[in-house]
C-alpha cells in the first residue's frame, strides 16, 4: 500500500467486493471437494473426510468464545452467542456437533472413532488449531472478518447436499441434517458478520487487516483440504 493512499478507504461497495472475490479461494474449489460433489469418492474416503472435519466442527464453538471474550459489543455478543448455541444446542443431543456425528454414524463410522481423533491427520490439527489460536489473540474484529468465508457457504452446502443425496446414497437421508440446518443458519451468520466488518473497518488499513484475515481463513479451509486429500488418495 503506497503512503499516499494509507488512509483512503475503500467505498462500502468495494470493500464488499474485495470480501466477497475470496469465493475464488474458497474450499469448494479444492480438488478433493470437486470429486466428493462429483461422486468420485469411495466410502472410505468420504469417512475419512467426515471423521477429520469434525475436528474442524468442534473447534467452531471455541473459536466464537474465543471471539466474544475479546468484543467490547453487547450488542454483538448478544447475537454472536447464537452461533454457539447452533454448534453446541440448548441441551444434549441438539445443535451442529450432535448432527455431523449422526451423520458419521449414517456413513458408517461410530462416534467413539470421532470423537477420540484416531482418524484425525496432523495437518488437519494443525490447521484448526490455526485458526482458533487467530480468534483468540487477534483483534476482535479481524476475527469477525475471518468467519466472512460463510459468505460463499449457503452454495457449497446446497451443492453438497444434492451432491450427497444424488451419488452417496448409501449415507442415510437423516444423517444430511447438518447441511440442511447451514442453508438457513450460514446466511443469517455472514449478513451478521459482515454488517460488523463493514461498520468497524473505516479506513484503509482496517480493511485490508479485514481482507488479510479472510484470506487466512481460506488458507486454513485449504490446508485441511489439502491434509485429508494426502491421507486419502483417490
């Protein structure tokens, strides 16, 4: 960034749009998420895809703790707080943890071999550790940014969806409740999430720590792409 232009923000418009151009980078377009949604994957594969990503979907309710310690907003807080609540339901056997569980159990694994991590690849470790050491002890609005990939998710989940229901259909229907839930959750939690961004990120350099932090994000989406696909070759 030249000093000419270090205070000099981006309009509302092109700040979005430089958020939202990170969909090129987003996970969907990982090679081994292009043969999952074309039903390239054999049942191991796709095992291990759901035994490793749970890794990911217990680590989201950490990440938005970590998120609301570090926010000064009530305001925000009171409505962040849902997406734990999402993750880790009211009560046991509700929320997004309990459904991606049932659907390893609808893909044949147990959830004692996804819950003890004997799956679990080191690179994926490493990724989501990652990402939950960034929302703790980064800036709380540079976390908020980070969470924008949900900006492209309500289309991957719709895809995935249909992905699984057209070539995977040996995984019981009721263990796609996951993706079902996130068509509706993901698009309320990114239009939360980026009226935040766009409301603190005023000058030029907030918003390109904003569009750093997203970046990371789909870096850390990547990686554990990339970490399951070299512990399950196609």
């Amino acid at each position: 960034m030249t000093a000419g232009t270090s205070t000099t923000a981006r309009t509302d418009d092109g700040f979005v749009e430089a958020l939202r151009a990170h969909s090129r980078r987003y996970h969907d377009q990982h090679p081994f998420h292009v043969r999952m949604n074309a039903g390239r994957l054999g049942p191991h594969q796709l095992r291990g895809w759901i035994a490793n990503r749970f890794y990911y979907q217990e680590n989201i309710p950490r990440k938005d703790a970590a998120i609301l310690s570090n926010c000064p907003d009530p305001d925000v807080r009171r409505r962040w707080i849902r997406r734990i609540v999402d993750h880790d339901g009211q009560q046991p056997g509700e929320g997004g943890i309990e459904a991606w569980l049932r659907l390893a159990e609808a893909a044949g694994l147990t959830r004692e071999e996804v819950r003890d991590h004997r799956h679990l690849v080191p690179g994926v470790r490493f990724a989501v550790d990652a990402y939950v050491t960034f929302t703790r002890t980064r800036p709380w609005v540079e976390a908020v940014a980070s969470s924008l990939t949900e900006l492209f998710a309500p289309d991957l989940m719709a895809e995935r969806l249909a992905a699984f229901e057209r070539w995977y259909p040996w995984i019981d229907a009721g263990g796609l409740a996951y993706f079902r839930a996130r068509l509706d959750q993901a698009p309320r939690d990114c239009e939360h999430a980026l009226e935040v961004v766009t409301e603190h990120c005023l000058t030029a350099e907030s918003q390109a720590r904003a569009i750093d932090a997203l970046s990371f994000k789909c870096d850390v989406l990547w990686s554990l792409m990339d970490a399951i696909d070299r512990a399950y070759p196609g």
